[in-house]
C-alpha cells in the first residue's frame, strides 16, 4: 500500500483539480487489479467543510487557518514525519520546503503539481519581486522527483527547474462533468458566472451589463456561483444591487458541490468569464479551466479578448470574444436575448469537442507516472 501526502495552504479539500480530479484518479488504481494500492492523507490550511464525503481509503486533515503559514509548515512536517509518506504531493510552492523536508528525513517520492503562475501572481500583489519568488520556487522545484502543470507555457517555464515535467491540464472528468449532459433541463438563467468572485474577474463589468439591460427593459436573468475573495467586494456587491434595484435579474449563489454548480451551468443558456489583464497580466496566460465546465454542460462562452482565451474560442466557434468592457458585453447580450445566434446548435457542438478531445481521463496516465514514477 502506497501512502500518500497531499499538501496545501490555500485549497479547500474539495477542489475540483484536488478531489475531483488528482485524489479520484489516483484512488482509482485501487480498482485495478494489476496496479498499486494506494491511501491518500491531505492536509491544508483551509478548514471549510461543507461537504461530507466518505470515501474508502481516503483523510483529510485541517490544520488551524489562525495559524502564519510558517506555524502550518511545522505542523505539516510535523505531521507528515508521523505519517512516513511514500509519496508526498505539494500544491503551492510554500509547500515545497515541507516536502523537500519530508523527502530528505524520509526518503519519500516528491511531487509538485502547479496549476498557477505563483511568481506573477505574487509580484501582482508585491512589485519588482518576480524574479526573487521564482528564483525560491525554482530552488525547492529542482528537488523534486517530478512536476505535472496545466498548460504548456507552464511546462516550458518549470521545466527549467526539473527537466521531468509533465503537462496535466485541468480538463473536465467525463464521468462527472459530462454525466446526464443528455437530460433535457429547463433554462432558467440567460447568463451565467461560475468561480471565485473579485473585480478582477469582472465583477463590476457584470453588473453594469444587467443595469443598461434593466434600462432597456430588457427581460434578463444573470446568475453568479461562487466565493467572494473579499468581504467588502460583496458589501460592494449588496449595495449595488440594492441602489440599482437588481436583486431579481442578477442572483447570487453562495458556494455549493462542483455537481451543483454543473446544474446550475446548465440551466443557462450562455457561461462567461472575462479577467482583467491589466490588473493581473496572468490572465492573459491562462485558459481558464471554466471554460471547460460551461462547454461541457453544452453552452457557450463569452470571454474578453485576452491572448489565450481569444484564441481558444476563435479556433473552437465555441462563443464569443469582447473587449473588457460592460457596454460590450451588453451590447452582445442584447443580441443573444433577441435571439441573433443559434445558442443550441453552438453549444451542442462545443460540448462534443469537450467529450472527443478536452477530458480529464486523457490525463491520468501523465499522473500516474509522475506520482508513482512509472515508465511511459
């Protein structure tokens, strides 16, 4: 039986690249006859436990979110030295000195799965400290056995730090996210937005869109799914809905399982995600992986005309592609309410492409031979 470690200081135990996709998959080889047993530990920082899954073979572990991240660290050594770890998997390169720990006291595999530009997103908050941050990232990075990143950009980049590294991108699980696809279901929202919430990701965007909407008297439903970043973007939130009287057309879900989200994308007609690329350049780097949830529950996409995401509808017809901009996006809406495009016909179309080419299975074997260090 192949123990293994899971660390993160930022993700909930429930994120879908963590349990939906690595710790399932890995799980999986249970089922195999001919391949290892596994159990699987995670600990993290973040204690939100909404969900209540038992699953054989599988702990979680919280570790107090009053805590500095450097106390987590102890504790995650701590931990992990009772533990004895054949393999260790670390999510955030703030991980990596607990890893690189665990692995030189005992001799456990060592695994970074990066699924974010960290040094960017670090120097969006901290200026002129890319290179410093990157230069620390790259140092732990080298001591691992193995790295699996989401995109080939990523691939390249981390690659300079251990030459084994892997692609293994964030594509939606053919058993979840395109399960019941077939079902027919009542379309209650025009719009939909799915994901963490921040002004950065358009928020603000959004809701003036719905307000030249409601002063057209247009008929307009936009349904918004996810976490507030911060608590005074959703006071911001509360009181522009109150000022514009908008609490019946833009409605706000708080965070629930990844299945009913799915539902709720599919009771839309159209998904979006626009980022702000000035505010944070990475955004222009990255496919963001929600697109995939919207394109496999069979609806299009509007996105902003940021480099990778133009690009990846463009190729794809699978939706639209705007300036960042909220008179933009209501001028679009507006012509999709008057029913200018066949939404049916473009999202069937998008969610095949999903299923024949986009799937999470196709990436399971690039995880398993990087977690259990298995020749190709």
């Amino acid at each position: 039986m192949k123990k293994i470690l899971i660390l993160s200081v930022s993700h909930f135990w429930y994120d879908s690249r963590l349990f939906f996709r690595v710790i399932k998959s890995l799980l999986k080889k249970n089922n195999v006859s001919e391949s290892v047993q596994v159990y699987i530990k995670l600990m993290t920082q973040n204690s939100k436990d909404n969900l209540q899954i038992e699953v054989e073979n599988f702990e979680k572990v919280f570790i107090s979110s009053k805590l500095n991240r450097f106390a987590v660290l102890k504790s995650f050594i701590k931990e992990g030295l009772s533990y004895q770890p054949d393999i260790v998997i670390c999510i955030e390169p703030l991980t990596l000195i607990a890893g690189h720990i665990l692995k030189k006291r005992t001799q456990c595999r060592f695994i970074y799965d990066s699924h974010e530009y960290f040094a960017m997103a670090f120097e969006e908050k901290y200026k002129y400290t890319y290179s410093l941050y990157w230069q620390v990232e790259k140092y732990f990075a080298k001591k691992t056995d193995a790295i699996i990143t989401v995109n080939k950009e990523l691939v390249q980049h981390l690659s300079k730090a251990n030459p084994n590294t892997h692609l293994c991108a964030n594509y939606p699980v053919k058993d979840l996210f395109l399960k019941n696809t077939g079902e027919t279901i009542k379309k209650e929202y025009d719009l939909i937005y799915a994901g963490g919430i921040c002004f950065e990701r358009g928020l603000l965007q959004y809701l003036q869109a719905a307000r030249y909407l409601k002063a057209d008297n247009i008929v307009f439903t936009f349904v918004i799914v996810g976490v507030f970043f911060e608590k005074s973007t959703k006071d911001f939130f509360d009181n522009y809905l109150k000022q514009y009287h908008l609490e019946n057309i833009v409605i706000y879900i708080p965070y629930i399982p990844i299945e009913q989200v799915l539902l709720e994308i599919r009771k839309s007609k159209i998904g979006i995600f626009m980022g702000d690329i000035t505010k944070r350049p990475r955004l222009d780097k990255t496919l963001n992986m929600k697109i995939f949830e919207y394109l496999s529950q069979g609806i299009p996409v509007i996105v902003n005309d940021s480099t990778v995401l133009k690009d990846f509808v463009n190729q794809t017809n699978s939706g639209w592609v705007i300036p960042y901009s909220s008179k933009e996006l209501y001028k679009l809406m507006k012509q999709i309410i008057n029913k200018e495009f066949d939404l049916e016909l473009i999202g069937n179309e998008a969610k095949q492409l999903v299923y024949d080419k986009y799937v999470w299975e196709n990436q399971e074997e690039v995880l398993y031979n990087a977690v259990f260090g298995m020749k190709k």
